[in-house]
C-alpha cells in the first residue's frame, strides 16, 4: 500500500467521520428551556413568651406516675402529685411567611433524674392539639405571625431529688 492510497483512505474515514457526527448532532440534538422557580421568604423565628411550668410537685413523685400540661393549660394530675405553683403550657410566638406550609417539631428535652418528659402536644393559631414529637405539618398563618402553645406529659421515675430544675427542649420550625 503506497502513502497515497493511505491518505485517501484517512481521508475518507475522517470525512465520513464528520459527516456522521453532523448528521448524528442535527438529528439526536434539542435544546428545551426549563423554568427555575424560585421563591423568596421570610426567615422562620421563634420568640418564647411563657416557658412550659409544671409548677411545685411532690417530691415523692413515683416511678410511671404522669402529670400532663395540655396546650390549653390543662393539668392532669391522677397521682396528686401538684402541691401548688404555676403551671402551664409554653407558649410561643412563630412569624414566618403568610401562608406556608411549615412543619413544626418539639423534642430532645435535656432533663435531670426524677422524671422524663415526652409526648409533646402542641397547638398552632388556635388550631386542634396536635401530636408534634416528630413533626406536623402545617400551613402558616395568613398574615406569618401566630401563638405556638406547647403541652408534654412529666412521668416519674421514683428518683426525684429537692429543688429546681430548669429542663430544656427543642422547638423546631422548617418550611415544607
């Protein structure tokens, strides 16, 4: 084979070559726009107004036995285990963006020996109490601001000691 007929048979390929990828582009290529949406909202915040008070117990509180704050303030105490005090839900004030849907969670209480403190209540612009221990969601209130009120059950666990203890718990709120 000489040098010439080489060349010609490269040349060959590669214009077939190129004319296979223009074909192959013009037939197989589309361009489609595709819409970005985006929206812009406001921040999600979470101001306390009044914690969550169990007011003055019994320090004999025994093992399994509960005293539960309902978000109405609400006090359930089958034991007698209340021995006087304040007690009441916790209330929040919540302001995000009018109309939103947003999930709203309560959990991850730092509590001392004595007692634990689970399944959160909560009740969100004057709506039904509603289990959020692991989130609910819910549409934000039309003008982004309303009342977050926050109710738990306290149950002993027959280790109570003397004196305060000032518990601490999460509160959670995301856009969906």
């Amino acid at each position: 084979m000489n040098t010439s007929t080489t060349m010609k048979r490269l040349a060959t390929i590669a214009g077939s070559a190129l004319i296979g990828l223009m074909i192959a582009t013009g037939v197989y290529a589309e361009v489609e726009q595709v819409t970005a949406e985006v929206e812009f909202v406001t921040p999600v915040s979470i101001g306390e107004n009044a914690s969550l008070r169990f007011g003055l117990l019994d320090v004999n509180l025994a093992n399994l036995e509960t005293i539960v704050i309902a978000p109405d303030n609400t006090v359930t105490d089958a034991s007698g285990r209340v021995a006087g005090g304040t007690q009441g839900a916790a209330d929040l004030t919540i302001t995000a963006t009018g109309s939103q849907g947003i999930t709203i969670s309560v959990g991850n209480p730092s509590v001392a020996t004595g007692y634990t403190l689970g399944t959160w209540m909560c009740s969100y612009a004057g709506g039904t109490d509603t289990d959020c221990s692991s989130g609910y969601n819910q549409a934000s209130a039309g003008d982004g601001t309303a009342t977050l009120l926050v109710g738990v059950t306290l149950t002993g666990n027959g280790s109570a000691a003397l004196g305060d203890d000032d518990s601490t718990f999460d509160v959670t709120v995301i856009y969906q």
